[in-house]
C-alpha cells in the first residue's frame, strides 16, 4: 500500500496580481511564476499540503485540493 498524495493546485488568473506572497510562504519550493509572473506548482511532488499559499493570497486566487 502507498501513501501518495495528489495534489491539484490551480491560481484563478482573473484575481491573481502576481505578487510573489505564495512564492516566499511555501516551505517547500513547489511554487514558481509562469510566463506572467502568477504561480504555478513546479515540484508538486515536493508539496505538504500546508496550504499556506492559499490561505495568505490576497486576492483569493489560489485553490489547493490534495488527495
């Protein structure tokens, strides 16, 4: 049996202003900016699930769901 989690973490670009909170707040590195500067998860496999970058956006762009 294996204990995998799956994580779907998604930024709402409509709301997104692109201003790196989600970036410094993650523990792990799993986030870096796309071509438009807003988040996206680079190392997903690296993710705890802390959602520290959901609960401080500012904007409320950011949505992470882990299975």
């Amino acid at each position: 049996m294996t204990n995998r989690k799956t994580l779907r973490f998604t930024c709402n670009a409509a709301y997104c202003k692109a201003c790196g909170i989600c970036y410094g707040l993650c523990p792990k590195g799993v986030l870096a900016p796309d071509a438009d500067g807003r988040p996206t998860a680079a190392n997903p496999d690296a993710c705890v699930l802390c959602r520290l970058c959901e609960f401080r956006c500012p904007d409320f762009a950011i949505r992470v769901e882990g299975v």
